[in-house]
C-alpha cells in the first residue's frame, strides 16, 4: 500500500459515496487508474464494508449504553457462544472481547430505558452463562465514526 491508495482510503472514509472522477482528481490518477485502485482495495478486503452512518435520533434511537459483560467461566464454547448471540442481537452495535475486569465490552442502542431494561433482561438474566453485567449509559456521543487514521 502506497501513499495514494491511503489518500484514496482517507477519501472513502469520509465519504464513500465520492466520484471516481473526483477521487481521481484528490490523488492525481486517471479516473481508470484510481477505479482500478479502489477496485483493488475492496478485492483484497482493506476495505471491507461500505455503509452509511445514520442519526440515531432520527431513526428513533435516544438511548445508548456501554455494558460490560462478565462469564460464569472462561470455556471456548461459551465465548464462542457469546460472540455469536452478540453478533446476531440488532441491539448491540459494537461488541469488543476484552482484557481486565469484564470479558466483554458492548455498545448497545435503545429507544427507551424500558426497551433497554427488556433487552438485559432477554439478553443477559436469560443466559445462565453470565455471571454479571455493569451498565454504564452515555450522556453525550463525543466522537463516534469508524474512520482509521490511515
């Protein structure tokens, strides 16, 4: 990777919806040359999604928390299991498989309190493999992207 093609990760970072012509034009590439590098980028899985970033607030949520999950026991097929209820649960939007005090941290969205109160209790007081859950609820999103300082 030289430093064109991070240029052109900067770029679709920011905006993934930019032109070829003008992702061409930021880099100094033909428009062919830069679409075969960006074509390139994709095919070799550097980049591996493009998605588009909604207002929670808009789309209805207003509540957001980060919980950190603790197992009965460290086995691999309960972590194992973990990791696959956390993927398929639409609620959780980032969940990271941790060191230290909690095994895993989550960043879970809701509507309400009460959405989020029935979801713990679905989600964790359900699964005899957790031994605990702490829940810390965000009072402001700071900083929230995806973007990597390429």
């Amino acid at each position: 990777m030289d430093e064109i093609d991070k240029v052109l990760l900067r770029l679709l970072q920011n905006d993934a919806r930019i032109g070829t012509e003008q992702l061409a034009s930021e880099v100094g590439l033909s428009v062919t040359a830069a679409k075969r590098r960006v074509n390139r980028l994709r095919q070799d899985k550097t980049i591996t999604r493009e998605i588009a970033m909604l207002d929670p607030e808009r789309v209805g949520f207003s509540v957001f928390t980060l919980v950190f999950v603790t197992l009965e026991r460290d086995r691999r097929d309960i972590v194992h299991n973990f990791k696959q209820a956390i993927r398929k649960a639409p609620q959780i939007l980032q969940g990271f498989y941790t060191t230290g005090e909690a095994d895993f941290t989550l960043l879970v969205a809701s509507r309400s309190m009460a959405e989020y109160e029935a979801f713990t209790q679905e989600f964790f007081w359900e699964n005899p493999n957790i031994k605990g859950f702490k829940t810390m609820v965000v009072m402001d999103n700071v900083k929230l992207g995806f973007a990597l300082p390429v």
